[in-house]
C-alpha cells in the first residue's frame, strides 16, 4: 500500500507531490518525484532509482483507462 496527499507541481516529463499527508509520517513536508510517460491509454509514474537493500531499484505505478 501506498498512500499520500499534497499539491504538486507538474514540468515536462516529471511530477513532484509536496507530501502534505502521508501513511509514513517521515514524507509529510517532503517533495516526492516521479517521472511519467502516457503510451496510449496509460498514465504511468516511475521513481527515481533508489537503493534498497543495497540494490538499486525503480518503482512503477500504471493507471490504465
């Protein structure tokens, strides 16, 4: 599960959420980035490579119309 709420700003091929609210306190008052790309009929938002245990990884989340 993932959940959070703010405003955001939106620049060419990125998004950045200003966490206001948060299922992890630690992001309220953070700026969470997200890149994103539309093929056809998706909208899909990638985080930046990130290290979790002591790999790098991405994470995808795709909302399909």
């Amino acid at each position: 599960m993932v959940a959070y709420a703010g405003r955001y700003t939106f620049s060419g091929d990125k998004v950045v959420h200003h966490v206001e609210a948060s299922w992890m306190p630690n992001q309220v008052g953070t700026d969470l980035v997200r890149f994103v790309t539309i093929p056809g009929n998706r909208l899909v938002l990638r985080t930046p490579p990130m290290l979790e245990g002591g790999q790098q990884v991405v994470t995808e989340l795709t909302w399909s119309g």
